[in-house]
C-alpha cells in the first residue's frame, strides 16, 4: 500500500530534490499547496525557533497535527564565518521581506566586499524532521563546507547556491549537475541521514 508524505513546503525546488532522493521508493509525495489543493486548510507554522533544529522540528510537528499526514519538514541555511554566523537562521529572510532570492545573495555580496578569499569560510547547514499525528519524532543534520564568492555563477540550484562555492567539486552549487548536488548538499545529506527512519515508519504505518 502506498504512503503518503507531506512535506512542509511551498518550495518545488526542495519538493523536487527530494523526489529525486526518494525515487526509489513507494511514496506518493505532497507539498503543502498539494494539501490545501485538496480541500484542507493549512495554518502556515511560524518559525520563532532560535535554531535550523526548533524550526525544522516546530514546522514537521504543527503540518502533520494540521494535515494528519506523516510530515517531513526542514530548516536551513548559510552559515558565513566571516559575518559571525549570519545569516543563519533568518536565511530566508536576509534582507527583510519581499526580496527575490537574486537581491538576498546580491546583498550578502555587498556585506562581504572586500574580505579576502581566506575569510570567505562558510557552510549550508540542514536540520530535517520527521513527524507523525501520533507523537513520532525524529531528526537528522547534514553540512557542506565551501566558501563566498565575489560574483554568481551558475543557473541552477535555488537560493544562494550562485554564490556558495564548493571546493571539492570545483564549481558553485549552482553549477553542479543536480545528480552531483543531491549526492553532497547539506539538505540531501540531512535526509539521507532520516532515510532508514522514514522507511521503517512508512513500512510499519
């Protein structure tokens, strides 16, 4: 029998990556305008947690009381060492609200202008949860290392890969074939560390 996973997102970016990473196995996948397309409402989850973990953890456990469904959710995001961290959990919302993902890593540039190749260290952090109706709750994290650079490259990924390169491949996440991203990203790292997890529970459901 068939199971079905919702995953805490408007995003098809991350809808579609994880797809790609669960190929293999016998899920039927919704995102939350597929639930709400559905006739369920859907409250979005405020992300008031002070870490990638709380908000991961605040989002799977509020989707799946609200739709019912086993619910996988995540939070991450860009770790710059040379900004003291930042912009760490508000990622998504550098700059404030309203900007495209293009003006968001075009300021993180300008704050990063002049700093030397040495000092432009950062890492993608991912925390993923997964949560049932019932209680079940389990997470996992996964990080890449890499570091800024002066000007995009790039026209693939979403969100600041452009801009983060990753000195193993060579390329910015931006660049890298999706295969290849899926393979070393810190969210495909983060879910592959939850995959035995969610098999058993959807074998087991």
């Amino acid at each position: 029998m068939q199971r079905t996973l919702l995953v805490a997102t408007r995003n098809e970016g991350k809808i579609k990556e994880l797809a790609e990473l669960l190929a293999d196995v016998d899920v039927e996948m919704l995102g939350l305008a597929d639930v709400e397309a559905r006739g369920r409402t859907i409250t979005d989850v405020e992300e008031t947690g002070h870490s990638f973990r709380d908000n991961a953890v605040l989002k799977a456990t509020g989707y799946a009381r609200q739709s019912g469904l086993l619910t996988l959710a995540d939070d991450s995001g860009l770790e710059v060492d040379a900004l003291d961290g930042a912009p760490g959990v508000q990622t998504a919302r550098f700059g404030g609200e309203g900007l495209t993902s293009e003006e968001r890593y075009r300021l993180l540039l300008e704050q990063m202008e002049g700093v030397p190749a040495e000092r432009r260290t950062a890492r993608f952090r991912c925390v993923v949860a997964l949560a049932s109706p019932e209680g079940l709750l389990e997470t996992a994290e996964g990080t890449v290392s890499g570091r800024i650079t002066t000007r995009p490259s790039g026209a693939g990924g979403f969100g600041y890969d452009p801009v983060f390169f990753v000195e193993e491949q060579g390329r910015t996440m931006a660049e890298l074939p999706a295969a290849t991203k899926n393979a070393i990203s810190h969210r495909a790292r983060a879910f592959m560390a939850l995959r035995s997890a969610l098999l058993r529970h959807l074998a087991c459901g």
